[in-house]
C-alpha cells in the first residue's frame, strides 16, 4: 500500500514562482541599458547612453562613447560607479553580472594604458583629468587633498671649492677697481706733442744729407759677413761627412727629384745649377740639403 502524497508547502510554492519569474526575466530582458557618466569641471556631469546585448562583449562601449566625445579610444578606462573598480569590457554584461541597468564611470586611463588602483583618491584625480580633456582649469574644490608623502632625505648642497671662495673675495675688490681708476685717468697729464725737429721721415727735397750706400765690407749683414757664414756651414759640412767633394771640387746637380709644391723642391731650383759645393750653399741650400743630396745621387762629383 503505497503512503498518502504530501500536500504541497508554502516554501515550495516559493520556490516554484521565484524559479518562474526569473525565467521570464531573462527570457525577457535581452539588453542592458548602459550609462556612462563623465564629471566637467565646472560641476556638471554629462551622461551618454546606449544598449548592450545580454550575450555580447561590453567592447564597443568604449569605441561608441570615444567618437561620441571625440577623444581618442586608447585615452579613457570605465569604471563601476558602485565598486570603483575598473570594468573588463571584453566580458559580456552577463559575466559581469550586470541587470537592466548599469551606470560607468569614464576617466582617463594612466599612461601605461592601464587603469589605477581603485582609490578614491586616484579616481578623483582621473575625472578631473577626463574634464580637462577640453582645456579648461581645475577648480580649487575640485581637488582632493595631497597625499602624505614620506618623508625622504634631500642630499647635501656641494661645498663651494676654494677657488670660488676666492673668487667671490676678490669680487668686490675687482669691482671698485674700475672706479678708483676713472679719476686717475681724469688726472693724467696728455702725452707730449711730437717734436718736428725730431721726427722722422724721407729727407725734404734739396737736402744735402747723402743718401745711405751700400754697406761696406766687414759691416754687419754685408757680402763679407754672408761668405764668412757659407765657409762656416761649410766647414761643419766637410768635418762631418768626409766623403763629400771638396769646396772647390767640381759637382753636378742631377734633375730636381723632390715633391713639387715643397720647401725642399723650391731651394733645390735654386741650387741645383751650382758648380760646387761652396755656390750651392751661397744659393740657399742647406747643409742637411748637400748631405742629402749626396747619399741619394742627386749630387756627385763632376
């Protein structure tokens, strides 16, 4: 015999009409309405709405409210006005357990591109920062009080060098310099006048001074103090290389075998034409020059 059937509770007729009528919530609501709220500085608040599918990725929120308020995409981050914390649009409203309606918060993403702890103060700063988007200035209430900073050791100011010291001692005496010798040079006597008698210039015409000659023989830089030279490099130059032709020996120059555009091409143009070693000297050619020239060819003997 089979026992009575129980007769039915109140708590299953609870169960029985909760279960039903979130069936046909769901069957029924196929968007949420989003609002997306954005703080101006001047106190308003602006707030922009549209529908997202139940099953579709909350994405394009964020591309749709971007062009709406032409600011560039990668700019701004959504956050829950509820929670603060940032919301992650590529889930679908049903992930993120949204109902009929939901409203966000619009600021501006760090640049890292990545949303900020969700602090109150650091959300502060965001809408402030999303409302100065447009170029206008922060408002004084509009800020959040600075945060505590802790307290951090500044490094030593550098000690002056002891030549700055120095320097900025005799700053002041370097200064007044100036002005002592302003009336010194107000005292000074004017330089004497130029004597006629005394200056020189070209003798006046008529005049009957001779007009200087050659220098004479034996004077300092005249043709005897020149020969007298040339018979000292010479004699150096034959007490050193004892091979060389004598000074009165016959020699012969070959062509001029130096760079053209050099000193040494230049002289030896000179003295290449000499018949000894003492008229080589006499036309420019230095004794490095003859004992060069010897060891290379360019000079033998005639």
């Amino acid at each position: 015999m089979t026992a009575p059937a129980r007769p039915p509770r109140a708590t299953d007729v609870t169960k029985i009409s909760t279960s039903s009528f979130r069936s046909c919530r769901v069957a029924v609501m196929r968007h949420v309405l989003v609002t997306i709220q954005a703080d101006a500085v001047n106190g308003k608040r602006f707030r922009w709405r549209d529908e997202v599918s139940i099953d579709s990725s909350a994405l394009p929120l964020k591309a749709k409210w971007a062009e709406a308020n032409g600011v560039p995409e990668k700019m701004v981050e959504f956050f829950d006005s509820v929670t603060e914390l940032p919301v992650k649009l590529d889930l679908t409203p049903s992930q993120l357990g949204w109902e009929e309606a939901v409203t966000l918060l619009a600021v501006p993403a760090d640049d890292e591109g990545a949303a900020s702890p969700p602090d109150a103060q650091t959300l502060g700063r965001k809408r402030r920062k999303m409302a100065e988007v447009g170029g206008e200035p922060v408002a004084a209430h509009t800020k959040d009080p600075p945060a505590v900073r802790p307290a951090v050791a500044e490094p030593a100011a550098p000690k002056p060098a002891p030549a700055t010291k120095v320097a900025a001692k005799t700053a002041p005496a370097a200064k007044s310099k100036p002005a002592e010798a302003a009336p010194a040079k107000a005292n000074a006597k004017p330089p004497p006048a130029p004597n006629p008698a005394k200056a020189k210039g070209p003798p006046a015409a008529g005049s009957s001074k001779p007009a200087p000659g050659p220098p004479k023989a034996g004077a300092s830089g005249g043709p005897k103090m020149k020969q007298e030279e040339d018979a000292t490099k010479l004699v150096d130059l034959l007490g050193k290389n004892s091979s060389l032709p004598g000074q009165d020996e016959p020699i012969k120059y070959a062509e001029n075998p130096k760079r053209p555009g050099t000193s040494a091409h230049a002289r030896y143009e000179k003295y290449k034409h000499a018949k000894t070693i003492a008229e080589a000297l006499r036309c420019g050619a230095a004794k490095g020059d003859v004992d060069h020239d010897f060891k290379n060819g360019f000079l033998r003997r005639a």
